[in-house]
C-alpha cells in the first residue's frame, strides 16, 4: 500500500478514534442493564477463564433472567480488553467504540476497492462514521454492532473476488459469515441470506462448484457453535421463547389468518423503509435514537434513492449484492414480528454503500449542477452531526437516562464508598431498584471492592427486620417501602440523597441507628 494512502487510512482511524471514544461514560450518562451484564460476564471471563455460571469458556452465556444465552463476541472481546483495564463504565464500552473505528476503516478499504478513487472512499469512510445510528450504537455495550465488521470483511472479499475468480478469495469470503455467526443472533437469519448471495456470485464466475467451496468455508467456523447447541439441545426452545417466534404458530391455520400474517409482515417492510424512521425521527427507543435524527443524515433521504437507480442501471454484480443487502435487511426483524434497532443494524454498510453510489451518479453526470448537489449533500452530513453531536452530549443525555436506569451509578457508589474494609454489616439493597443485583457487583468491582459483591443483601417486599446498628441500606425514593423506612420511629437515618441529572431526587441511602 503507498504510503500516502496508509497516511491517510491513519489519519482516518485517529480522528475516528477521537470521536468515538471520547467521553464513554459521560454519553450515554449511565450503564444500562444489559451492559453491565455483559460487563460483568466479561470481567468475569477476564479473571478466571468462566462465566457468571462457573462454565469455562462457554459459547453462549446462559442467565437465569435470559436462558437463551448472550451473544459471546462482544463478551469475549471486552474479556479482552479488561485483563489490561479495570473495569468502568468507559472501559466497558471502548472495545465497542473501536469496533466503530474499524468499520469505518473497513468501509474505506471495501469503498476504494469498489469506486478506485480515494475521495470516494474517503467519502464513504466518513459518511458511515457521520451515521447517528452506527455512532450512538458504537458507544453501547451490545452485541448486535459486533456484525458489521464480519458484513463489511464479506463484503471486501466477495469484491476482490469479482475482480479476480479465485477460490479461495470465494472460501474466505464465506468464511467471515461464519463467524459473524457468533456475533448477534438475528445474524442466523441474515448471514445465510448473505451466503446465498456469495453463492449466487461464485456460481457465475465458477459454475456449480462454488456452492461447495462456499458452503464448506461457512460452516467450518460454525462447527464449534454446532457442538454446544448438541450438547445443549434446549437453546432452541429458549431462543423460541425469548423472541416469542412461535407466537404464530400456536393461531389455527386459516385463509383470513394467513392474509393478516402477510399484511402484518409487509407492514414492518414498509414501516422500515419509512422517511420518517430512516432519515427525520430514528428509533422509538432513547437508547437507539436521540429522536432528533433519523437513522442515517437527511442528506441520504436524496442519496439512497439516486444509488439505488445507479445500482440497477449500472447491473455490476458487486453492486447487486449491495442492491440485495439493502432490500434484505429488515428480513430478521420481519421474521421476528418487530422493528428493533437491534435486528435493523444490517442495513448501514448497505445504505451507506447506496448512498456514495447516488454520489457517483451526481457526479458521473458531469452537469455542474449535479456535481454541485453533490458537494452539496456531502458538506451537509458533517454540518448536521455537529448539531446531532451537540445534543447527544446535551439534552439527550438527560432526557435517555431514564431509559438506561436512572442513576444507579452514583446509588451504588455512595453504598460502597460508605463501606469500610474489613466490616462485615451487609448492605440491604431494595429489589425495587431494577437489576439491583447486577449493578450491585459491577458497581463493587468498579470501586476495587469485590469483597462486597456477597456482603449485599436484597430485600423486598418486605422489610429487613433484624438489621445490625450500622447496616446501611439503599432503596429507590418514589417506592412506598422506601418512604416508610424514611419516616420517623423506623429506626433508619437518612444519611444521602441521590439525585438525578435533572435534580429530581431518586434514591435514598440510610443508616441503622
């Protein structure tokens, strides 16, 4: 590579970095529950080789509130990162954000292979790292982001194998399916959508042999994944149940109900590919959108539609795949009855992909007007993460911290800095603080203490009755338990209040008198 161009690719990933690993644990304001579960089964895996369970290296890491099982590449990952860092709410969220980095660095290699230009690429690079949703979702603790980088590897390998029809280009490409297996679950349904796509193109260059090199490259990596779900045939019928998959299979069979089904499916497909979601609002939920912006910039409202008719003038079979992508990446959604950012995260590299081929199409007109809209389009998506930026380290961050649990961090942390090393008084923690148990551990491992993981005790509904002078106990102040411990002859002293971003008062911590 010249070394003009691995200055520039340096460059690209340092600003990347800058941007989207800077204050992780200011925005987002708090850790939500399900990251601090993948925390600690990460800090966990980090220490002793187990998970919260006590199994060695598992493949997927079952929980009593999730039987199913969480998704092991982030997990293993942020492991990975925690034997080197203490555990914190940034750390946590660092392997994430350099995830992020990669995929932009990734859409610029897949980028300039497609396009030949560096501007192009560049163009890209930036337009993916300009995303709302990729960037709020690089900045969250959660599997589904994990898929990206294997999409955008099968993407580079599938282009160098138009180029060039070599087998082995064709088995490797397959091969990064495979794996991205392991990332997210919604990945069972769309990584198999997408070997049939690679088989499609290696049929054309190769003819029927290509079905097999490409089949046998996706499923060696699985084969350790296809050993645990022997071992542990009940995953599936917990999958079936954690995502209610077979709700419509328990409905008599019948014409009408039939009909509803397909309305009901084409429904999410076109409330998917709504202007209002895509481009304007974004997802319902604060922990996905800051409902300021869309999915991707307003610019992509005119990019899409111009790529898209670029993609199908243009038939090059790499761009039919991106074309494929697109149309295809509500599929896991559809077949799962819902429009969650989790199962829609499939649709970046491909939009962003339509998008910089709309670019190519403005410019490939060589009419000056065209070329100036594009500037245009192109200069707007940077004006309009600046505004997007400001609010999601402003308002927003107030506004989500409902959504991810209110300040449980700095409950926690008062309980545990009040505790002296080498007491042994518990610590009564209310159970109507949600997933009180797992921010009571993260919390204790944050702060070097985790001889207080086991010294918690937690209580509800009832009342710790025979609580030791000196016990302390935290409980959420809008509870109706917590406001009689409050109130005088308890036997409890106030000793902190706990306030939220806004200054609304939300926890109480107490001490036994």
């Amino acid at each position: 590579m010249p070394r003009r161009l691995l200055l520039l690719v340096a460059t690209l990933a340092l600003a990347s970095a800058l941007l989207y690993t800077t204050r992780l644990g200011f925005s987002p304001a708090y850790l939500m529950h399900d990251e601090s579960q993948f925390a600690l089964q990460a800090a966990s895996i980090a220490s002793s080789g187990r998970d919260l369970a006590g199994r060695f290296l598992p493949i997927f890491f079952a929980e009593p509130e999730f039987p199913a099982g969480r998704d092991p590449a982030s997990i293993y990952l942020t492991a990975a990162a925690l034997v080197w860092l203490p555990v914190s709410e940034a750390n946590v969220r660092l392997p994430t954000a350099a995830l992020g980095v990669l995929n932009i660095v990734l859409m610029f290699v897949l980028a300039r292979r497609l396009f030949g230009r560096d501007w192009m690429a560049l163009s890209a690079a930036v337009l993916l790292a300009l995303t709302p949703a990729h960037f709020i979702r690089s900045r969250l603790l959660l599997s589904p982001q994990g898929s990206i980088p294997f999409i955008l590897a099968w993407l580079i390998c599938l282009a160098a194998f138009s180029e060039r029809a070599e087998p082995r280009r064709l088995a490797i490409a397959a091969a990064w399916l495979g794996l991205g297996l392991y990332t997210y679950l919604a990945c069972v349904v769309m990584m198999p959508v997408y070997l049939l796509l690679t088989m499609i193109v290696g049929y054309r260059a190769l003819g029927p042999r290509a079905a097999g090199i490409a089949v046998i490259a996706f499923a060696i990596p699985v084969i350790p994944m296809a050993i645990w779900y022997l071992t542990h045939p009940e995953r599936v019928t917990q999958v079936v149940g954690a995502y209610e998959l077979a709700k419509s299979a328990e409905s008599a069979p019948s014409f009408d109900s039939g009909l509803l089904a397909v309305r009901a499916k084409l429904g999410l497909f076109w409330r998917f590919f709504s202007p209002e979601y895509l481009f304007v609002s974004g997802d319902t939920s604060l922990i996905n959108s800051t409902r300021l912006a869309g999915l991707f910039p307003t610019s992509f409202a005119v990019l899409l539609p111009l790529g898209l008719w670029q993609l199908m003038r243009a038939r090059r079979e790499i761009g039919l795949v991106v074309l494929a992508g697109l149309v295809t990446a509500p599929l896991a959604s559809i077949v799962s009855g819902a429009i969650e950012m989790n199962r829609v995260l499939f649709v970046i590299p491909f939009a962003v992909l339509t998008a910089v081929y709309g670019v190519e199409w403005l410019v490939a007109t060589r009419a000056r007007a065209w070329q100036a809209l594009a500037v245009v389009l192109l200069l707007a998506v940077p004006w309009q993460f600046v505004g997007f930026y400001q609010d999601y380290m402003g308002r927003y961050r107030v506004t989500a911290s409902s959504w991810l649990g209110g300040n449980t961090r700095d409950a926690m942390t008062a309980a545990v800095e009040r505790q002296a090393v080498g007491t042994t008084a518990p610590v009564y923690v209310s159970r109507d603080i949600p997933f009180a148990q797992r921010y009571w551990r993260f919390f204790a491992l944050a702060a070097g203490r985790a001889d207080l993981i086991e010294r918690a005790e937690f209580y509800g509904p009832e009342q710790p009755s025979m609580a030791a002078t000196g016990s302390e106990l935290l409980c959420p102040l809008p509870s109706e338990g917590c406001r009689t411990l409050l109130a005088s002859g308890s036997g409890w002293t106030l000793v902190k209040t706990i306030t939220e971003l806004d200054g609304t008062p939300s926890f109480a911590l107490l001490e036994r008198q």
